[in-house]
C-alpha cells in the first residue's frame, strides 16, 4: 500500500482494523455457514386426466430461472478460514436449477380378469382377487354383542355361523410351510376417523411484549366413537374383534 504496511495504515487511522477481516486477531477458523441468497421464479403447466376407462394420465412443464451468490443447496464446512468482511454481492444464474423440465407419466389398466373383456373366466391368474374379496366383507358389525369388523368365521381356525351369507367360510388360512400366501401387504384398511376439535379464545395485551391469553378448547366435540383396528391374527380367539377405541 502507498504510504506503508497495512498494520501502518490502521495505525494512523487511515483503515479500520477490520478492514480486511471480521476479527483480525484471528489466524484461522472453522466455521459452519449457510449465507447465500438466491431467488427464483418459474412457469408452471399441468396437464392431468382422471383415471377413467382404464387409462390415467398427468404431465407437467416448468421454466423456471434461478439467480445466486452460491451455487448449491448444502451447508458447507470451511476449514482454515480466514473470517472475513467482505461478501460477493454478485448474482449469476444457479447451475443446480435445470432451466426448463417435463416431467410425465400415465397408469393403464390391462383389460385382463373378472369384469373385463379378456381372459375374465376364473383361472390362476385371478388369485390375487381374494384380497379384494376380503375387502368386501370388511365393516363394524355386532356379533353376539361385541363389536367386530372383520367375521370370525372368515377364520379357517375359528369357524363359526357366517353373519354374512355371501362370506365364505374358511377364506383365511395359513400357507404351507416354505411358501408364501395369496394376500399381499395392506390388504384392507380399518375403520375410519372422524374427529371435530373446537377452540374459543381472547387474547388481551397487558404490556409491551406481553399478552393474556384465555383459551377454552373442547376435542371430540361431537364425542363421537373411533375405533381402533381390530385384532388380526387369525389363530386369536378374538380374530376379527375391536377391542379398543
């Protein structure tokens, strides 16, 4: 520098001490930063048909622009640092940003099984309808007082009166040893859920910075009865039953 060191500059008052770093007396450091800024704007263009006929369909396009002092999307550990005042205010555009994207799929169900136009006779290939059979049998109903969702005599180890004409008896067994079953994962869902919560509340300012907050909250205003899902293992005696909400 004209007129000597930096250390002379700052000693004659011509620079601040900090001039060139935040803390000066500071060799090195490590330091966790997260200090960019970014903006971005786009276009967004969707396309979607509902799932009817068979066939679903949705698309869609995004132009889109994005402008940063940093390019990526990370926190970034800087060892050896030297903390510094000085920041890059520049904008250039961000790599990590494609500039334009389509993206597109579609669902199409094979006309093949029961209700469709090919091979809709029963056959191997129809095994897995048994899980959509156990999904029209399922529902609350009472049993002999208690509460069930699924019949007992569903259960090939149970057995039982079917409540339902059309349940087949026996329908749920378990495979042979070293080979799998016929039901997949999720094959029905429980009961359903249906809660009303209500909340009532004055807030008074009693200062600066500080409120006085009333609240009356009441869940389950309609106290209405959720159950849980029933019990599920079929060698239970309870195979079926709702035992808790």
């Amino acid at each position: 520098m004209r007129g000597g060191a930096f250390w002379g500059q700052v000693l004659s008052g011509r620079l601040p001490v900090n001039f060139f770093q935040s803390d000066p007396f500071v060799g090195s450091a490590r330091a966790m930063i997260n200090d960019g800024s970014s903006t971005y704007h786009g276009l967004e263009i969707e396309v979607r048909r509902r799932f009817a006929r068979g066939l679903a369909l949705q698309s869609n396009y995004t132009f889109g622009k994005a402008i940063s002092d940093y390019d990526g999307d990370e926190n970034t550990l800087l060892n050896d640092v030297r903390p510094s005042s000085v920041r890059d205010p520049r904008y250039s555009r961000q790599e990590i940003m494609p500039r334009q994207q389509f993206n597109a799929y579609w669902v199409y169900e094979l006309p093949l099984g029961a209700g469709k136009p090919l091979l809709s006779a029963a056959g191997p290939w129809q095994k897995a309808a048994a899980a959509g059979q156990v999904r029209d049998l399922v529902g609350t109903r009472d049993i002999g007082g208690s509460l069930f969702f699924l019949d007992p005599c569903l259960s090939a180890f149970l057995g039982g009166a079917c409540t339902d004409a059309s349940a087949p008896r026996g329908l749920l067994t378990l495979p042979e040893p070293g080979s799998l079953g016929q039901l997949g994962q999720t094959v029905y869902f429980g009961p359903s859920r249906f809660v009303i919560d209500m909340s009532l509340m004055k807030r008074t300012p009693i200062g600066e910075g500080k409120d006085l907050e009333f609240r009356w909250e009441v869940f389950n205003v309609l106290n209405h009865a959720n159950f849980n899902v029933p019990t599920q293992t079929i060698t239970n005696s309870n195979f079926g039953q709702i035992t808790r909400t």
